[in-house]
C-alpha cells in the first residue's frame, strides 16, 4: 500500500492545500494531511480550529486520515503512521529552493522515504495561508478571500473578524 504523509501549518487552509489533497488522493492509497508544529511559526488558529476547518472542507474518506504531530521530525512522524512517501508542494523558486534542502536532509535521516513533489496550477501557484491572511480585514476583502479558501475556512475567517 502507497502511504504519503502531506504536513502543513494550515493556518489557515486555503484551495491550494485542498488541490493537493485531492491530488494525493489520487496518486496514493491512503494520505496523512498532518498538522505541523514549527517552533519558529506563531499561529492564528489552535490546533483543534486549523483541524476542524481540514475536516469541515475535506469531504470524509476512509483513505484519508487528518492529523497532528508535535514535537517531531516529519521523517519520524511518517514512520509512525509507516508512510513511504512526503507529499509537498512547490509553488515558486523560493519554495524550491527551501523543498530541495528539506528532501536531501530527510533522505540523511530516512533513505527510505521518498518525497514527492507537486507544482499547482497558475490559478493558485501564488497561494498561501499568509498572503489569505494579510488579505483580510480592507472594506471587501469577503469578495476576494472567498476565492481562495473553501467555504468552512472563509465562514471561520467571518466569524473571526
């Protein structure tokens, strides 16, 4: 069976990390979407709201299981739940440049799992939790967000403001 383990902050998720999601869905038997704690990040939303808001946009699927790991390296975490494959994403050089050093020092530390990269469409290659955020709060900014988060993510932002 082709397990692959795809993390992220998902603070919040956007279309884009849905896209790759639906994507891993199809190149793998079953995907761990798991949420990351980087120390370095602090975060808009809890665990349990940037769950949540994965769980509500994600339609249910017993090949998909949606997670959290702390205090971790993903190597460590995709052994755990006995994942072969990383699933990332690369939307601009910069992303390149930081996912090529990443693999090559998850490689030193588990040869055996191979990382797996995809590139988004031009529709949302330039898409982040970041730029989602930074985007909220100028008179319409519904208008706009609304296009770039699924629906359970954009209620949670109105809420929220």
């Amino acid at each position: 069976m082709r397990t692959a383990v795809y993390a992220g902050s998902f603070d919040p998720p956007t279309n884009g990390h849905v896209w790759m999601i639906q994507q891993g869905l199809q190149l793998f038997d079953h995907l761990y979407v798991a949420i990351g704690s980087n120390p370095s990040k602090s975060y808009t939303f809890s665990v349990d709201e940037r769950l949540k808001m994965l769980r509500d946009s994600l339609p249910s699927c017993e090949r998909l299981t949606i997670s959290y790991f702390d205090n971790r390296y993903l190597v460590n975490y995709a052994r755990e739940v006995d994942a072969h494959y990383i699933l990332r994403g690369i939307r601009s050089p910069n992303d390149y440049e930081y996912e090529r050093g990443m693999r090559h020092i998850n490689s030193d530390m588990a040869p055996e799992i191979i990382t797996s990269f995809l590139m988004p469409p031009r529709d949302i290659a330039e898409l982040s939790s970041s730029m989602v955020k930074a985007l909220i709060g100028p008179e319409g900014w519904e208008d706009t967000v609304r296009r770039y988060v699924p629906e359970p993510v954009f209620q949670k932002l109105q809420q929220d403001k």
